[in-house]
C-alpha cells in the first residue's frame, strides 16, 4: 500500500502541476493582479462520491488558480482546515517525493518524505539548496456528509523538482548598478502561459523593485511611484504578437518624476535588457505621462540606443590576453608573447594579476619566499606600459580584482578584505571592508575574491565552496559584504579558482579529476565543462563573456570553440604553453 501511495501521489503532482501558471502559491512569481490573464479552464469541484486519492488529485489540480488565495482549492477542505493553511511565502522544491499512507474507515492520514533541492520565493527568486526535508507534518482526509474532504495539511507549498523545471521559466530584470555605468542581472523565475503577457509581467516586476538582498546594491530607475499606465502592448497598441516579428513592444509608463537625460537613458536601459533577453524584440516604444520618454527615440528605441550599458559587453576587449609566466608579464601577439614593456615585463616572482576595466592599468601580487615561514606579499600597481608602484603589502594576498570606480579589491592574509584606492595625494590608501556577515556564516579562509563585471556582488573560494555576497555601500561611504550565501553544492568542496563569465555566470575550476572546470550561476545551479585536453591540477581560471581561459600544469589553454559540434574542449595556447603560466584578463 505504502508504495501504491507514492506512485499515485507523484502521479497527481505530476498531473496537477502540468501547465499550472498559479503554482507554487498565492504568491507565487505570476504575481496574480499585475496581468490580465485568461480565467482559468474549468476547475474541479468536490463531490460526495470522491475517493480520498481523487480528492487529492483534484484538489492539486485546483491549486493551478492561485486567485483568492487558491479559493478553488479550499473547496477540498474542510473549515477549519481552510482557516488555518497558510500558502503565502516561499515554496520548496523537492524530489524522491515518498509518501506513507494509514487509513481508517473515517480517516486517512499520509506522512511525506523528500529531498530538498531549493525555495523558490513570492517574487520568483530561485535559490539552490539540499539536505532531507523536515518533517512538514501528516496531511490527513476525513469524511464529511458531503464527502471526503482534506482536514489538515502542512503550511506552504511544495513543488516537485521536475514539474518546476517544466513549468517555470528563467528570465532575467536588469537594475542600473550604483555608478550608472551598465546594468546588473537578477534572475527570476515565472510561470505566464501567454507569451504575450510576459513583456507586462516582466516589466511589473521591475518596477516593484529587486530581490531583498540587492535593495541596496543596485538603483531602480523604474521604483515607485512609477507604473504601468496599461500592458504592454505591440508597438502600434495591438494585444497579440507582442515582441514577436516586426511588431515590437509599446511601454506606457506614468508617474516619471525625472527629467535628468542619463536617468531617463538608465531607465531606457533597465526595460530595454530586461525585455531583449526574455525574448521580446523591439522596437521599443517608451512613453511616460502621454509623452515619449526621449524625443530622439519617439519612433522606438532598440538595443543599439543603449549599448553603453550592455550587459554581455566585455570589458577592456582591446587589451586582449596577458598571462604570468616565468613570474613576469606578457602579452599574447599572435604566436608571440613577448613581455610588455615597463616594470610588469621585468619584476620576478608575480604570482597573480588582473587588468583594469579598461584594459590599461595592472594591479598584480609579487611573492618572496613563497611558502616559508617568513613569506611577504606585496600589490603592485601601475600602467601597463609603465612603471609600477608599491600599495600594500601582507603575508599573503589574493588575485586582485577591480571594481567599476577603478578600486582594487584584494584580501590579506585570507581574512581581511580591502579596498585599495589613490587617495587626494596620489598615494595608495587600503580601506578595511566588513566582512563580519561572510565570516560568521562562512568562517574559513577566502581562498580567492572577484567581483561581478557590474561590481555588485562578490564571489569568493571559501573552505572549497563558492561563496556570493552583495557589495553594500555604508553610510558612511565604506563597503560591506552582505546577505552572503552558498552557490552549487553539487561542486562540493573541490573549488580552486573562479572567474566571472558574465554578470550571471561564474566558471570555476576544481580539484575534481573528472570534472576539473564547472559553472554556476546566481541561482546557485551548477553544470560540468568540458574537461578533454586538461591535465591536474587546473589552477587559475580567467575568464569574461566570449572566452575562458585555464591553466594547468602544461600553460594556458582556452575553451575551443567546437561546441557547436558537440564535442567542446580545450586547445592550447601556444605562446602561453609554459608550466607555470597563468591567464590574465581585465577585471
């Protein structure tokens, strides 16, 4: 019996969840209201000759209408049952769903057991985790005089894994990042049956603003009391084939208090991305208050208007591939890598380094005695070119990374994470970053720190594991790491170095001899690379939006670009094919 209970249950989620735009929740990332969406097909009602087993079923399947707070649902339940669900909050997400069943002529009672595999939050944020799920606490039916009906069940909503990976789909809001300079990614999670209402859902999002976490590491151009003055529509008011073909998509927008031309732009560029990468084409018609947001664009703006802020842009292109080899700077040319010019060119025993943004100025890590009691570190900084000066020094130090205004983060001695910038005078000032939230739920030492390409988030190797933390400016005009959390516990603990990919997308490399590259995203969710060509240990990986770069014990190797042939790998770089060589991009 217990294991004809499971099927069936796993056959009713199944069922009940298949093509459900309401589920998880009444909260779920649909946000119910924010759209005008079809009323939902004809919903189950109980009935006094229902078995307990379709009393579930058909209770699941009501739950696909999350209006008043899943109404049609709580027909399956008793009254006092109905009082006292909760199903606002976050859903969990979990598989190898087991149930066990014990039945009574009067009463049927079912306990649940399962893996979590992560929450998927009100406003559609996805988070990975694991770990065997708590006991939620029995879910029992009873018979009623009009049939059976559910008594109690456990607060919440779950969601089978597979279902969410079938029903729910990944896109992306953009925020403008502190400096105004580009837009930064926050992933959600929506289940629109229509294709024509995601542009409105989407856009309605944006303007309630980003995750909780990111509140004060981003600027919402489209914030209150901005709104949307209707849907979105086609560009020439239609309702259907909104973004698709030629039709492009209409954004009226009401309550704009700004009149600042770079603002207005930023805002241009929060809805521009936001619906380019859902898939939703221009052009885009943007009015606010009756009028077009920017006169030059009252035909349309497109993708090319706001190119400055581009999201997949890499950073300091021109500049190209650099590596450490032998301890010293060089530059890839061709099938030469000859060492720049300057002190980076001549200075022995550079163990880590990174580009500015721009591609022009070189922060790198200079080691003597490296792995003796009385080992220094010191950061060198200076133009690539040019000569180089002294800024800090620690036993050790980690890969430099830069941040939008030009600031050199580093981390001393595995503990202490600064800030290293030119100060009125011209000399080098290290301003301490607080790190307490990191270090008190992640205690360990930070391996490595690199910052986003947006520079609002930090990634670092803690004990292994990849740790993410927003870039929180203080008050006072000093930075914090915040509301740190682990991403891709599926690398377990084999994580040596990272590089962002984009602002979404890290590559790591790893200790692990099948698997010795791997990504993971904001979510949390982890995939393999490829791993034909590479030899242990694969140390330092650099990496940015068209290419990555690794080395391991033979030099430096680039990821071919075969992919489309099915059988990816990694092709040396032959200039850099010397052990010891590590890659060096900006960033």
């Amino acid at each position: 019996m217990t294991r004809i209970w499971a099927a069936l249950w796993l056959s009713v989620v199944v069922v009940a969840l298949a093509g459900c735009a309401g589920v998880p929740s009444s909260s779920s990332p649909q946000a119910i209201g924010t759209v005008d969406r079809p009323a939902p097909p004809s919903l189950p009602k109980p009935t006094a000759g229902m078995d307990p087993d379709i009393m579930l079923r058909e209770f699941l399947k009501a739950t696909a209408d999350p209006a008043n707070r899943h109404l049609a649902a709580r027909q399956f339940l008793t009254e006092s049952a109905s009082n006292s669900w909760d199903d606002a909050g976050s859903a969990l997400l979990i598989d190898n769903v087991v149930f066990v069943e014990t039945r009574t002529p009067a009463r049927v009672s079912v306990t649940m057991r399962a893996d979590i595999l992560g929450s998927l939050s009100d406003v559609g944020v996805f988070e990975t985790g694991e770990g065997a799920l708590p006991d939620p606490g029995p879910i029992e039916l009873v018979k009623t005089t009009g049939g059976w009906r559910i008594d109690r069940l456990p607060n919440g909503v779950f969601l089978d894994w597979q279902q969410f990976q079938d029903t729910y789909k990944r896109s992306t809001l953009y925020f403008a990042d502190p400096t105004g300079k580009t837009v930064v990614p926050d992933p959600r999670y929506v289940a629109v049956s229509e294709p024509d209402q995601l542009p409105t859902e989407l856009l309605s999002k944006l303007i309630t603003g980003p995750r909780p976490e990111m509140a004060k590491t981003v600027r919402n151009l489209l914030g209150a009391p901005l709104k949307l003055r209707g849907p979105v529509t086609r560009a020439d008011g239609g309702k259907t084939g909104v973004g698709r073909g030629y039709g492009g998509a209409r954004i009226d927008l009401e309550g704009l208090s700004t009149t600042d031309p770079h603002s207005r732009q930023l805002l241009a560029a929060q809805l521009i991305w936001t619906l380019s990468r859902a898939g939703v084409n221009g052009p885009y018609v943007i009015t606010a208050d009756g009028a077009a947001l920017d006169d030059r664009f009252a035909d349309g703006w497109d993708t090319a208007d706001v190119a400055a802020t581009d999201p997949g842009a890499v950073d300091g292109a021109a500049a190209g591939l650099h590596a450490l080899t032998n301890g010293s700077l060089v530059r890839l040319d061709g099938q030469r890598a000859p060492q720049v010019a300057g002190s980076f060119g001549q200075m022995p025993g550079q163990t880590a380094a990174s580009l500015s943004r721009t591609g022009q100025v070189v922060a790198s890590i200079v080691v003597v005695r490296p792995g003796a009691p009385d080992m220094a570190s010191s950061l060198w900084v200076g133009p690539l070119g040019g000569n180089a000066s002294q800024a800090m020094d620690g036993r050790s130090l980690s890969r430099p990374s830069w941040s939008l205004d030009d600031a050199i983060w580093v981390v001393v001695d595995g503990i202490t994470v600064v800030r290293v910038i030119q100060d009125a005078s011209g000399q080098p000032a290290r301003i301490p970053v607080d790190s307490t939230a990191v270090s008190t739920r992640f205690p360990g030492v930070i391996a490595e720190l690199q910052l986003s390409r947006d520079g609002t988030r930090a990634a670092m190797v803690i004990d292994g594991q990849v740790i993410l933390a927003g870039v929180e400016q203080t008050a006072g005009g000093g930075y914090a790491l915040t509301y740190p959390r682990r991403l891709g516990y599926g690398l377990g603990k084999s994580v040596v170095s990272l590089s962002w990919r984009t602002g979404d997308d890290i590559v790591v490399s790893r200790t692990d001899a099948q698997h010795p590259v791997s990504y993971v995203n904001l979510d949390g969710v982890n995939s393999d690379g490829p791993s034909r060509n590479l030899l242990l240990p694969v140390t330092t990986v650099a990496a940015n939006p068209s290419a990555v770069y690794v080395a391991d014990e033979r030099g430096v190797l680039q990821l071919s670009g075969s992919a489309a042939e099915g059988d990816p790998g990694w092709a040396e770089v032959r200039p850099l094919m010397a052990a010891g060589s590590l890659p060096v991009l900006p960033g």
